[in-house]
C-alpha cells in the first residue's frame, strides 16, 4: 500500500492546541513511518517560524495566528495537494 500524505497545520499562537506539540508529535513519527516504508519526513528537529512550511509525505505547516484556517493557509494546502495527487 501507498504512504498516504499527511499535513500538519496550525498556528503560532493557537496554544489550546500546543503548535510546538504537533511539529515534535510529526518529526518524531519518522521511526514508526519507517516500518511502513512512508520514506519522506519532517527532516528537521528544530520547529520552523510561521510561514516556513516543510513538504514531505508527512509535512508541517505553521501559520502567523491563532487557531483554525486562514486564507493564506489555502496556497500552502494546495502545493500539497499538488506535491501528493
């Protein structure tokens, strides 16, 4: 079976939601992403600024802004969707 692409996405001030939480939860999912051969990760332990996304299969997004989805979150959303369809 295919990995199935994943992205994270979130903001920089949604603390409910722990922004730092969900970027280590995705760079530390890569031993278990092994096993099941989804090669691509989140290549880098250190959480990227706001506005700095990482594409992979499993990728992290991180946008200036509390929680839910923002307009500019769209473009980011659909270079995914162009990367992994």
């Amino acid at each position: 079976m295919a990995p199935r692409p994943l992205i994270l996405q979130t903001g920089d001030q949604d603390f409910w939601s722990d922004p730092k939480g969900e970027f280590l939860a995705a760079y530390d999912a890569w031993p278990r992403l092994q096993v099941t051969r989804q090669r691509k990760k989140v290549s880098t332990p250190t959480n990227p600024s706001a506005g700095t996304p990482i594409f992979h299969t499993l990728s992290y997004y991180m946008h200036a802004g509390g929680h839910g989805t923002i307009p500019s979150d769209w473009d980011i959303h659909l270079k995914f969707l162009g990367m992994n369809l």
